[in-house]
C-alpha cells in the first residue's frame, strides 16, 4: 500500500463505490468490493463526476461540476495524463505505485553497481505505462506492449508529461504472447519483465486471452527472455477469486529457484479502511 501519492487520495468507500481524489477533482467510480456503509456521506456531495452503472451493462458519468477532459497529477518525479473513460477507468491505478517504487528499486541498485550495463524491461498489458515510466526514469529500457493503440498513445503522452519522450521505449501494438514468441526467436532477453492481465480481452487482431486459461502459459514463454542475470518478474492479478497465492504459485512453478512473495494490494481511505484492489506477486533470483 502506497502512502506517498500526494495528488491522489482515497476519501471514502461504501455501498459498492469509492470516492476519489485525483489532483483537485474528486470522483465517484463503482467498486463491487466496498460491501460496507459509507463512513463520510456527506463528502460525496463534493464529487466533480460520478459514473452510473447501467443495467445492460457499462455505465456513464453524471458530472455535477466542471471539469476538464484531461489533467496531469504527480507521483514523485513522474507525471501523469488522467481523464474519465467510458469504461469508468481513469487511465491510471495508483495502488500500483508500491510496484513502480519496487521496479525502480531494482533498477537502480543495478545501475549503481555497474552503470554501464544496459537493463531491459518487458512491459506486458502495459496500459498507459505507469510501469514503464517508472522502470525508464530509473534507467531501463522498456519494451511497452498492448494490444489497444489508444493506450499505446496515451503511453506515450505520459512519457512527453515524464520528460522521458526520448527515453529508449520500445512502444509495440500488438498480442502480447505473438510479441513474446518473436522475442525469443530473435534472442533477446530481458532483465525484468512486469505483466498485468485482464480477466478477459483481445488482441489486435481478435486474439482472445482469458486469464484462468492462458496466463500460466505467457508467464512459461516469457520465463524464456529472462536474462542471465535477472532482477525481478512482476505479476498483477485484478481477477475476481484469485487470491495472491495464485499468482504466488504461478510464478513459483514457472521460475524454479527464485523467492517469491505475493499480497493483496490496495487503498487506505482516510475513514481507515482498506480497499483491496487486486494481487500482486514479486520474483527475485
């Protein structure tokens, strides 16, 4: 759980929603999880926007005051671009700052001991780039890869914000597993490799990936572009009934010799309760 995201804040939670503060907005999103009564009723009253379910399923946002289509908001030295989505998203899921810090971590604690080295990061699933902004600022270079080129674009506005338009990122739309296959047949290896599955999408080209069913392979197939000398292999999990002990034993069997520690990871609101919001399991030779 991450403590130091000054421009984001988690006000409340309750009766299946989360009220949110990214930089001088706040917003009201679903969250079938918080099962429990809101603790500050009278705080929701200030949200900006508010996205409604729909019974036929998605939903859309009520905005009640004014608000931009996009703004930036800081997480140490990395800037990013948020907005509202139509699928209730914002572009950015700041429970996995604990993440960025870890990546970054290992990165730079590499660089100190051989600042020559060149450091390779695979970013699987890769969104908007939270991961990958965090893993080039501390030295690396990524490969960004995700199937929806809307995402890839909004990546790269988020390097622009991070001062990192011309860091060395590999921007790639494509299937991630496809992606993975060429890798290995063109030899190149990774030292770090970070995924985020959906439950459930597809790919460019109508690749369906489900994740109870073809997670362990891709994690099998990228444990081959793992470098000699690895740093990490990060998997997240936002799948409803996976536990961190899966994503644990996932990367326990596909990475034999390594530690491997797993968690929930999640928000505290400033009521004290903590939202979880997904699993997280960390590799380390």
């Amino acid at each position: 759980m991450c403590e130091d995201f000054r421009d984001f804040s988690l006000l409340d939670s309750g009766d299946g929603m989360k009220l949110e503060r990214w930089g001088n907005y706040l917003l009201a999103r679903p969250e079938p999880q918080a099962v429990w009564p809101k603790q500050n009723p009278g705080r929701w009253r200030e949200a900006h926007g508010v996205y409604h379910r729909s019974d036929k399923g998605g939903g859309s946002w009520e905005f009640t005051k004014p608000l931009p289509d996009g703004w930036n908001i800081r997480y140490r030295n990395l800037t990013f671009l948020v907005r509202p989505t139509g699928f209730k998203h914002t572009g950015l899921f700041p429970e996995q700052a604990v993440n960025w810090d870890y990546m970054a971590s290992c990165i730079q604690a590499r660089k100190e001991a051989a600042p020559r080295e060149e450091l390779r990061v695979l970013n699987l699933f890769a969104y908007t780039g939270g991961a990958t902004m965090a893993c080039a600022r501390a030295g690396a270079a990524v490969a960004h890869v995700d199937s929806a080129r809307g995402m890839v674009a909004w990546a790269k506005d988020n390097a622009r914000l991070c001062g990192l338009k011309d860091a060395p990122i590999r921007y790639l739309v494509d299937d991630c597993l496809k992606f993975v296959r060429r890798e290995q047949r063109r030899g190149r290896t990774y030292h770090g490799i970070v995924m985020d599955p959906p439950s459930y999408g597809r790919g460019p080209d109508g690749e369906m990936f489900r994740f109870e069913t073809h997670v362990y392979p891709l994690i099998e197939e990228c444990a081959k572009l793992l470098d000699g000398e690895p740093l990490f292999f990060l998997l997240n999990s936002y799948t409803s009934g996976f536990a961190p002990a899966v994503a644990q034993n996932a990367l326990t069997a596909a990475l034999p010799g390594g530690v491997v520690e797993a968690d929930n990871i999640g928000l505290l609101s400033e009521a004290g309760l903590n939202l979880p919001c997904g699993a997280t399991a960390r590799w380390r030779p």
